[in-house]
C-alpha cells in the first residue's frame, strides 16, 4: 500500500475541513470542520508511524486528541455564553469587535 | 484486501465529509461527521494502530460527538437558509480560496512524492509497533512530562468550560 495515497486522502479531508471553515457560518458547523482538519492530520501522523514502523507518531495523534477535546469543550462553552447574550450562532452576525 | 478496505473507507470518508460541509441542518452534519470519524477509525486499524483507533472512537465519537450533539439541541436554533447562505461576494471569495488551497496542496504533494529515493510503501503490518503495551510503555516514560501536561491542560479545559457556561458566578 502506497503511503502518498494515505497522503492525498488525508490532503482531500484537510481541503474539506478548510471548505467548511471557510463557507459556512454556523460557528457550530465551523468546529465540526476544524475537527476534520484535526483527523485530517492525525491520519497523516499514523501513516507515516506506519511507514517508518516508529512509534512517536501515535504518541503524538494521543496529543493531538487531547488538544482536541479541551478545545471542544472550550468551544462548545464559548457557543453557549455567545448563544446566552446574542441568540445566535451565525458568524456574520457575531459583528462586535468589526469596526 | 488493504488497497480494497483502504478505498472503501476513502470514499466513506470523503462521501460523507462533502455531505457535513454541504448539509443545511446542523444535526445531520455532525451525523455525518460521526460516520466521517467512524471511517477515520477504520484507517487507523488498517496502519496497525489498533490503540489510535480504539481511542478515536471513544474520545471522538463517544464524547466530543455527544458534547456536539448536546449543544445543537441546547441552543435551538432555528433553521433559516437566508441566513446561512450569506453575501454571494463573500461565499464566492470563500470558493476562490478554497480552490488555491486545494491547488497548494495538489502541487506541494506532487513535488513530495515525486522519485526522492524514500520507499513509498508501507511496510507489512509488525503487530508490536501499535499495541497498547508499546504505546503505554512510551508514554509513561519517555513522555511522562507530555503526558502530565495534556492532564493539565484537560483540567483547565473542564474548568474553563464550567466557568465560561455558568449563566452567573457568584
């Protein structure tokens, strides 16, 4: 098995998580995008452990993977608090801070 | 029967992604993005790391996709596709964007993987590298700091989270 195939499907995931960053505007469907992005490069990391039969590419996925779920919590909070004040979740319309 | 496994799993993936970016309603698109994670899982087993997979699952699909799912119907929101779709000019320049970063990584990958004299396959599955005892053994060893920093940081998280979605600190 070719690993640039690994390569270019986890290049197509990351160029979808960055499509949904960039044309959507729910925040919350921004996130999801931002997770696949996240996939996008763990399964870059596995591959490459796989190839080079090493093992500090999988260490490094279980970091990301933490990164990733205090991020979500943290997001997913801010969603809330933002929710709570504004009642949505539209990007567009979270126009505070534009001058 | 990996190339057969690896392009099924692909288009799971990729099938299923396009539908998350596309789909209107943000409950369907985290439905989606379970499956995308579930494929996501199936590549992990097939490059011999059993541990990554089963983690994955657990932490994505098991717990962040649960958190995702709560807040959507937490917030209610109302489906209104005036609002989602946004000023044509800024989802063209979203389009155009997205276009030249595909095309980045297209030409950055074929100068990658053009003849650099490094094997470009993955070698025959070696069931040791992957395993939970390899991978705990470095991680309560050569990784230990890392490892007490990320519970660090999950702390924090958890209280950020609280703090942040508390309607009133008293």
């Amino acid at each position: 098995m070719p690993l640039s195939h690994y390569l270019i499907l986890s290049a197509i995931m990351f160029a979808i998580g960055v499509a949904g960053v960039l044309l959507r505007r729910n925040a919350i469907v921004i996130f999801m995008s931002v997770e696949l992005m996240l996939n996008a490069v763990n399964l870059t990391f596995v591959a490459f452990a796989a190839q080079l039969n090493n093992i500090e590419g999988q260490i490094f996925v279980f970091f990301v993977m933490v990164v990733a779920a205090a991020e979500v919590a943290i997001g997913l909070a801010l969603m809330v608090a933002i929710f709570r004040v504004r009642e949505t979740v539209f990007v567009d319309e979270l126009n505070l801070m534009k001058w | 029967m990996h190339e057969i496994l690896f392009y099924l799993f692909a288009l799971i993936a990729v099938a299923s992604g396009v539908a998350m970016v596309l789909h209107r309603n943000p409950v369907y698109s985290a439905i989606f993005l379970i499956v995308t994670l579930f494929a996501f899982a199936g590549f992990f087993v097939l490059l011999n790391a059993p541990f990554v997979a089963a983690v994955h699952v657990i932490v994505y699909a098991g717990a962040i996709m649960v958190l995702f799912l709560f807040v959507i119907m937490l917030l209610n929101l109302k489906r209104d596709p005036a609002r989602e779709a946004g000023k044509v000019t800024r989802r063209a320049i979203g389009v155009i964007l997205v276009l030249a970063f595909i095309v980045e990584l297209g030409a950055l990958l074929f100068a990658a993987t053009a003849n650099n004299g490094v094997s470009n396959n993955i070698p025959n599955a070696n069931s040791l590298v992957g395993s939970t005892e390899v991978i705990g053994r470095s991680l309560f060893t050569t990784y230990l700091f890392p490892f007490e920093v990320a519970s660090i940081l999950l702390l924090v998280g958890m209280v950020g989270a609280i703090v942040l979605a508390k309607r009133k600190l008293e």
